[in-house]
C-alpha cells in the first residue's frame, strides 16, 4: 500500500526505498533462520542495504559510497547475515552530514575463498546523540559466528584508527 501510494505521487526515491526494505524483509523472514544460503541471496541482501542508505545520502556531496560486490551465479553456501553487520556498522559510524564521510565494501570470491573489505571514516558523534555511548554487541555476535560456522576456516583482521575503521575478512567457504 505504501508502496503503491508513493508510485501514485510520483515519490520515485519513496517507492525505491519501500521496495528495497520489503526486499530486506522478506529476507529476513525466509532465509534468516537457515544455517546456511546461497551467497548470491546474501549478497542481494548487501546490495539492498547499501542501496536504501544511498537514497538517504546520495543529496550529499561530502559522502562517497564505493562498492565493488561481485555477483554470484554459482552454488557457494554462507551462513546468513554474516556480512550485513559490518557494512550496518560503517554507515553507523561512518556517515556525518556535517563532514567528508567515505565508505567503502568490496566483495569477491576467488577459488572458493570469499574476500570482504569494509572501510568507513570514523565520526565523533554529538553529546545529544542517544547512540553515543552505547556499544553494540553486532561485532562481537559475528566474531562468536565466524568461531562457530568456519572454525579454523577465516580470518578477521580489524584496524581502527581514531579517523577510520577498516574490517578484512576471509572465509574459506568449502
């Protein structure tokens, strides 16, 4: 229905917007609670994700989003909803409307092992901020995932800076 109003008054960036989260819930709904999916379903996840936060920022000249996801027509299984926390995080913590914001994901896979970069520039956030001082458990769940699903399989290099953060994750998938 909202979906159909936005069509209806010409809100092209509204209908997209809608059309990505009903994508994203779907998702969330079907595939979420399998242990593993295809990675082409993930990586439809990432790209609906980073589409609906370029909607939001993409008026602003200060910010840069760079993303180079590979598509994957071939049968490689992930576990769901593996990579999603580390871009989730980069727009978190990477996008300021005041400064030069820069975020950057690659995504490929080469001999059945996947490569996954994650860069954003870090931003102090304002004392009225309500997310200021609270520290997520997203990093940590996914470290405890890694463990779980590819123990001895990854590896998860993370350097963080007091201007940027940046993840490098490999994940041998067979």
């Amino acid at each position: 229905t909202i979906y159909g109003t936005a069509i209806q008054e010409k809100a092209e960036r509204t209908s997209e917007g809608i059309e990505k989260l009903g994508d994203m819930m779907r998702f969330m709904l079907q595939e979420n609670m399998q242990d593993k999916i295809s990675l082409a379903r993930e990586i439809d996840y990432l790209n609906n994700y980073v589409s609906l936060q370029k909607l939001r920022t993409d008026p602003n000249p200060t910010i840069q989003i760079d993303t180079y996801i590979e598509p994957q027509i071939s049968t490689i299984q992930i576990a769901p909803m593996l990579l999603i926390p580390f871009v989730e995080n980069a727009f978190k913590h990477g996008i300021s409307f005041r400064e030069v914001s820069q975020i950057k994901v690659s995504l490929e896979v080469r001999s059945n092992i996947l490569y996954f970069d994650v860069y954003n520039t870090k931003h102090v956030k304002p004392e009225n901020d309500p997310e200021k001082n609270k520290s997520g458990i997203g990093l940590n769940n996914v470290k405890q995932r890694l463990q779980l699903t590819y123990p001895r399989k990854h590896e998860l290099i993370i350097r963080e800076t007091g201007k940027d953060f940046f993840i490098h994750l490999t994940i041998q998938l067979t």
